[in-house]
C-alpha cells in the first residue's frame, strides 16, 4: 500500500524536533549552525568532515537529539512549505543584538505565524559591546511577537553564536518547545520521509537526503518519491558513516534512486518494487492535478 497509514492507529512516541533557524541576513544563522553541528557528541566523537546533505542531527550529552535543516533563511522554509511538506517543527528566530529588528526579521515573523509553526527567539551577537538585548525584545513586541517576558509564551534566549555562550540553553528551550508541542512520530509501519534535497554522486548515483517523519527507514526499503523510486541499497548519516536505521527525525543520505527526486517530495514506502513502478508509471500517465505529484517548476 503506497497510501499514508490511517491516521487513527498510529502508535506516536516522542522524537525529536526538526528546526529550522530563520533571520535576517548576517544576523548570524550559518554561524550558529556550525556552532549546533561542532558541539554534537557524535561529531566530536567522529572529529571528521561532516558533509552538507541537508539536515543534521545533534546529539546532546543527555542523549536528547535535535534535527536541524541546513539551510538557513526563509526561501527553504517557504519552498517546501509550498509544496506541501510541513517537515518544520519548531523554527528558531535570529535576530543580531546589536542591529536589531530587520525587514527579513518581519518576514520571517509573519510566515512563521501564517504557517503555525512555534517559533523560539535567539537573541544573537550578546559577545558583542553594542549588542542591546532588551531593546531588541521590545521591538520583537512590536512585531506581535509575545515573549515570555513580557508574560507572552515565546522563548527568547541571549546567544554568541562565536563564543556558543548561551548556545546549551537555546538547545534546552527547543527542547521543552518540542515537549509542549508533543513533536511525535511513529516508528513503526511503513516509512513516510520528506526530500531535502538530491544529487548524482560519483560512485553512489543518484542520493536523496531524506527525515523520517513516520516509520523506521531500513536498507532494503523501496520508496516512492514523486515520479520516481529506489530501493535503498545503503544509507548514510551526514558524516558519511553508514546507518542501519532511520527513526523518525532522523536526517539519512539515501543510496539507490531511479532519478533524482525534488526537494520538498513527500516520500512514501512502497510494498515491493513493482508496486512502485506501478505507482510511479500510473502518476507519469495523470495529470499532476489528478494524481496529487506536484510538479517540480
Ligand atoms: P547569516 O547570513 O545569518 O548566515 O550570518 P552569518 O552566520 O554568515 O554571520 C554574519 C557575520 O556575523 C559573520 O561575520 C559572523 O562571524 C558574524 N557573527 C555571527 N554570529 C556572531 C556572534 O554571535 N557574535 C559576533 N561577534 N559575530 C557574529
């Protein structure tokens, strides 16, 4: 069955968040990101070249795990919103101390709330002498967005994404989000996956990264993405160490795609790879209207 399982008998547990941080442009993101994937314990354990496949995973002392989407900044959060992929839990607001409320910081606040998703504030740049966190909060406020200290309910946490002051804490807040928000998944069942992005690599042929949304991915498993399949045949994490298995919120590099499938793609397990080539032959023949693939461009 090729169809996402009847919502009504899901078996949820908790998993971890997926963020994705968003702001205005310099504010910090990309830095903050590096500064997230350096203090994961499997990368300092690992103290290899991690790969850029889309998503990481962060593994805190407590053992808790936090999922991060590589790209920072609105264009993601809005491309694959529209093409239907809810795949953010939580989105993580960047907004520089000392420069303050930006036209992208209100972008991003808007889109945020038009698409429902919770958002944590990060008050960054707090190393620098001109950083005014307080001032920055109230112009937050103007915006609409209600900050706990204002007695609202949206975290707001005072980072240096240079010297990770306050980073632990950031973590800690994503994760209570993701408690009140009751971020769930299913591990078991069929796999339900959402594409972050695909490429033909040398040796392997076409990968897709992929996080698991529903069920625990495993080699062997054929999907279908859009308008096309693959069995997987060897699965990676993002230091390109091989994984067994891929619970929800897990970010995987996936081996053994037909084509590329697109960004954004829901993805779904099929039974065996002739249901697949069915599937994938009877939405070549429908119009993308009729048989629900989006199309691409
Ligand atoms: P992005 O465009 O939002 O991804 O911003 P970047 O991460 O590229 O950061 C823009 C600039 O701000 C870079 O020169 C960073 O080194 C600097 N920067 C980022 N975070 C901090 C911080 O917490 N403190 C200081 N002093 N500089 C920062």
């Amino acid at each position: 069955d090729l169809f996402p399982r009847d919502r009504s008998t899901l078996c949820l547990k908790p998993r971890p968040p997926v963020v994705t941080v968003m702001g205005h442009v310099d504010h910090g993101k990309t830095t903050l990101l590096d500064w997230l994937r350096k203090t994961s314990v499997a990368e300092r354990e690992a103290g290899g070249i991690t790969q850029h496949i889309g998503a990481f995973s962060v593994q805190l002392s407590t053992g808790e795990r936090l999922t991060f989407l590589d790209t920072p900044g609105h264009a993601a959060f809005s491309s694959m919103r529209a093409r239907g992929a809810s795949l953010t839990d939580i989105a993580v607001l960047v907004v520089a101390g000392d420069d303050g409320v930006m036209v992208q910081t209100r972008e991003c606040v808007d889109l945020v709330r038009s698409a429902g998703v919770p958002l944590v504030v990060a008050i960054n740049k707090c190393d620098k002498p001109g950083a005014e966190p307080e001032r920055v909060e109230e112009e937050l406020l103007q915006c609409g967005v209600q900050l706990e200290r204002f007695g609202g309910d949206v975290q707001s946490v005072r980072i240096s994404a240079v010297t990770g002051r306050g980073v632990p804490q950031l973590e800690e807040a994503l994760l209570a989000e993701a408690e009140l928000n009751a971020v769930m998944g299913d591990p078991s069942g069929p796999v339900e996956a959402v594409v972050i992005e695909s490429h033909v690599d040398r040796g392997l042929g076409p990968v897709a990264s992929v996080v698991v949304r529903h069920g625990t991915l495993e080699c062997g498993a054929v999907l279908v993405a859009g308008r096309t399949w693959g069995k997987v045949r060897a699965m990676f994490d993002e230091r390109r160490k091989p994984m067994r298995e891929a619970p929800p919120s897990t970010p995987v590099l996936t081996v053994g795609w037909r084509d590329l499938p697109t960004s954004g793609d829901n993805c779904l397990q099929a039974d065996s790879e002739s249901a697949a080539r069915s599937m994938v032959q009877h939405r070549a023949s429908t119009p993308a209207r009729l048989s629900g693939v989006r199309e691409n461009r």
